[in-house]
C-alpha cells in the first residue's frame, strides 16, 4: 500500500484523503539540503521510530520499530561520512536531534530516500512524521496529522511508499 501524496497538501491512503503538509521549499525533483523542499518521487517506508514517553503503547505496525532516546540524531552534515544516517548525539559534525521538545517527532517514519548510498548535499532527514497543529510547512518531510499518521503506519509494511507529486 501506498501513500500518494500531491503537491497542493493532501494525501491519499488506501481511499483515505488527509491533509498534508510538505516543505516550505515545494515539492522538487533536484532537492539540495537545506532548501526546505519535499523530494518529487517514490520513497519506501524504511523503519518507524516513536517517543516511548509520548506514545501511550508500543505503536501497531508492519514496519521494522525502534523506540527513541534522547541522544538520538540524524547527520546533516554533506561533508560527514554518516551525513543522512542516524548518530548519537552529541556528535562531531551538524546533525538534527531527533528528541524534539514539541511533538512533530513522536512518531517518524525513516523514507528511503538518498540513503543507498547517500550522495552528498542531494538532501537528508526525509522523513514521513506528525504536522504541527496549523499544519505549517516543514523542512522537507511530509506529515500528517497524528491521527492519519497512526492509521497508515498500522497499515504500512516494508513494502509500502511515499509517493510524492
């Protein structure tokens, strides 16, 4: 199953339409890192990683699943030999800490995208996670309201995708 996802913010999930929100950069083919674009393409749904302290019960799922820490993180950095990889926090080079103080992190799911391998500056930390109340943009990802977002990862497996525009 798959989530289709257009590039004027709504999302479709087995026949479910859901609000969206995408970067602040559009919806690009070429994405750079740090643009604030939302990659164009089909990204499969890799692993869901949720706050255990957020996250009332061990989320439902076909994924592969990981609670967070608080030294979790994800390289950003193009010039690390990590960049687009998860890293314990702190770390040498740039990299976004994935235990937030608001609750767009709760749960995430890592998409595949620019990770076999990664190509340097072609983008990092894409992933699917929980939209802000005002469903504002994001730096790239797509999310979901929390509610949506928990029906598609109890329905999601390692064959499911993101398809982007």
């Amino acid at each position: 199953m798959d989530l289709v996802v257009a590039d004027h913010g709504i999302a479709e999930w087995n026949g479910r339409h859901m609000r969206c929100a995408l970067g602040r950069g559009g919806v690009r083919a070429e994405k750079r890192e740090g643009d604030g674009a939302t990659p164009r393409g089909r990204w499969r749904m890799r692993a869901l990683l949720f706050r255990p302290d957020r996250v009332a019960r061990t989320p439902l799922t076909g994924l592969p699943l990981r609670a967070l820490r608080p030294e979790d993180g994800w390289c950003d950095d193009p010039a690390d030999p990590l960049y687009n990889k998860p890293v314990k926090l702190p770390y040498p080079a740039r990299a976004e800490r994935l235990w937030r103080d608001d609750t767009i992190y709760d749960l995430i799911v890592v998409l595949g995208y620019n990770d076999d391998p990664p190509e340097p500056g072609k983008g990092s930390a894409i992933f699917l996670h929980v939209a802000r109340p005002d469903f504002t943009p994001t730096e790239g990802c797509v999310a979901l309201g929390r509610e949506d977002l928990t029906v598609v990862i109890a329905e999601a497996g390692t064959n499911s995708y993101v398809i982007v525009g």
